[in-house]
C-alpha cells in the first residue's frame, strides 16, 4: 500500500507565490510517474505537471513559466512551486503516484490540498 499526502495549499494574493509538498511512502515498488493534479469547483479534474519515469515533465499550457515541478528522492517527495498565481489557480490540487507491479498498474491520490487565490 502506498500512501500520498499533500501540503501546503492555504489562500495568497493574485501575483503570489506557493508551494505544495507531496510526501509518498508505504510499500513503493517501482514508480513509474508521479503528477500534480487540480480540480476547480464545477469543473472536471485537470492535469498540471506530471513526469514519467525517463521523460521531462510535462506541464499544462496554462502554468508553463509559473508552475515548476521538482522532487527530492531521499525524501520521496515532490513539490509543485507555483508562482505569479491568478484567480484562475484556485482549486483543489492532488497529487497522484502510479506505481506498477509486473502487468499491473496501481493509481494512488492524496486527499488534496486547496489553493485559493483572491485578493
């Protein structure tokens, strides 16, 4: 079983900056990508950085140039900076980890973290 939680959401300033942690331990076997995820009220669930195992990150159209994606392995975490936030960004964010375990693929979401952006 592998657990995901995410931090650091909170409400900031349009022009602001945050930055969300997302710790994943349990029993990680292999990972084969790892992804920011946002969902705004109303509004289906979206991608936002996401990297696959020997690929670069991949981020929505959006956030390019805002939103950088980064990880620190020791610690099993990533982190999604965000800077120059607009009221658009206001969302809930998740962080989700697949994992694969000979043929089979496993998806794991954290609980989420909200992101308000308003003045």
């Amino acid at each position: 079983q592998v657990q995901v939680v995410e931090s650091g959401g909170g409400l900031v300033q349009p022009g602001g900056s945050l930055r969300l942690s997302c710790a994943v331990s349990g029993s990680i076997v292999r990972i084969s990508a790892m992804g920011w995820y946002r969902q705004a009220p109303g509004k289906q669930r979206e991608l936002v950085a996401v990297v696959t195992s020997g690929d670069p990150i991949n981020y929505a159209d959006s956030v390019k140039g805002r939103f950088t994606m980064s990880g620190d392995n020791a610690k099993n975490t990533v982190y999604l900076q965000m800077n120059s936030l607009k009221p658009d960004d206001t969302a809930i964010y998740y962080c989700n980890v697949v994992t694969k375990v000979a043929t089979t693929t496993f998806y794991y979401w954290g609980q989420g973290t909200q992101v308000t952006v308003s003045s």
